[in-house]
C-alpha cells in the first residue's frame, strides 16, 4: 500500500525553536524514514535527539554475523549519523531486537523517559502501517510507535498516571504534537529536496546495513529514478497531530 498524495510544503511553522524527541525501534530508523526532515529541522535552529528503543542486534549481515557484537557497532553508527544531521543526544533503551512489546512496563518507561526530556514535538512511526512498499512492515516499528502513541496520551502529561515518577521528581509534559512517520494515511507531506543529500551521507553511515556506500547510493537513485520519472524534488510523509496550541 502506498501513501497517498498530499500536496508538499516547506515546513516552517513553529516561532520558536521546538525541543523534538524522535523515538523509533532500531538504529538507522531515523534516517531512512524521516533524514531530510530531521536535517531541515536541525538547520532551522530545533533541538532533535533521539531514543532508540533497541540496539538492532538481529540485524545481522555476512560482514557481521554476531548479534551481541553487532549491538556497539549499529549504536557508533547511529551516532555517527546523527552528528551528521545536526542532532544529538542519541539514547538507547537496549529492547531485544525484534521482541519489543506494548506492555504496561515498557509504556511507564517510555514516559518516564518523556519526562525527563520534556520535548514539544515527538515524533514516531505509524502503527496502522502493516504493509508498505514491496515489504511487510517491522513489528518493532509498529510497536514503537504504538508504545510512543499510548505515552504521549493520556500518560506523559496527566500526574494520575505512573505517580511514582512524580514523587521522585519528573514533572508531567503536554506534548505539542505528534508526528508518525513511515504512514500511508499522511496528512502533510514535506519537500525536503534541499536535504537529501545530506540524508544520503548520514545513511552511508550505516555501513553495517547498507554495505558500500557507493553502491547503495547509486541503487537508491537508480530506485527512485524508476519510482518517480515525472518528479525530481524529494518528499518525506507524516501523519501530523496537533495536540495543543
């Protein structure tokens, strides 16, 4: 199933600089969903960081067969790629590669670690999105992003939920806005032509996951090329929730 077409804007919305806490499964998830938009984030003066829920250990390749030593080298990776788009901190919360649940416990520290970043934007991947371009869409993406969804609301900012948290001094967040990448039910889609190549350099950086970095470029332009004969520009999608004013 494919997204269906909205009419691209370049976003500049937001007065002030906003706090945007981008919380995904695995390591490389934020560039190849959402690189070009995090890039024009950075570069509009917003603070992005990212809270990775696993270390993607099971994304294991013939170059690196070993899952546990694999775990070091995706979060250096990640890192490595964030310093490109312009944001940081990057945070692990270390999830089994694969098994992440929605459960209640996960739900608790997922808002605890909300609390304590206090972030205006949050941004995650849709949970409705089952299938989407010639693949079957990770369950780790969908149960990040139902775990983030169900934080966000009611949790993060009602005092009544997780109270314990508040005794021990996290104050509630009202989140401003949500946004859920990876959707095919978008309601804004972003012309980030002006950041795709440096979204293309952050992505080489995955070098675990994509192999040559030359090669990948070149199939990936080769891929779009054919995708998109009619349209040079760039587009990112997103479902956009306004939570408050």
């Amino acid at each position: 199933m494919e997204a269906k077409t909205i009419n691209p804007v370049k976003f500049n919305d937001w007065e002030e600089p906003q706090n945007i806490l981008v919380i995904l499964a695995h390591p490389d998830d934020p560039e190849f969903f959402m690189g070009g938009t995090i890039a024009m984030w950075t570069k509009l003066g917003h603070k992005v960081s990212y809270l990775l829920l696993t270390a993607g250990e099971r994304g294991v390749s013939d170059q690196y067969p070993d899952g546990e030593s694999l775990k070091d080298i995706r979060k250096t990776e990640q890192r490595n790629a964030a310093n490109v788009l312009g944001v940081g901190p990057v945070d692990f919360l270390n999830h089994s590669d694969g098994l992440l649940e929605v459960n209640l416990e996960n739900r608790r520290q997922l808002v605890a670690e909300i609390r304590k970043r206090q972030p205006d934007i949050v941004v995650s991947s849709d949970p409705q999105t089952f299938f989407h371009t010639h693949y079957i869409n990770h369950p780790d993406h969908r149960a990040a992003g139902l775990l983030t969804m169900e934080a966000v609301f009611p949790a993060a900012g009602n005092p009544g939920f997780f109270p314990e948290q508040i005794e021990e001094g996290l104050k509630p967040t009202q989140i401003r806005e949500l946004w859920m990448s990876l959707t095919v039910d978008p309601n804004i889609t972003l012309d980030v032509s002006e950041y795709w190549q440096i979204r293309l350099e952050a992505l080489k950086k995955h070098i675990s996951q994509i192999g040559d970095p030359a090669a990948f470029v070149q199939k990936w332009n080769q891929r779009r090329q054919e995708a998109t004969e009619s349209d040079s520009n760039y587009y990112e999608h997103f479902r956009r929730v306004i939570l408050r004013v």
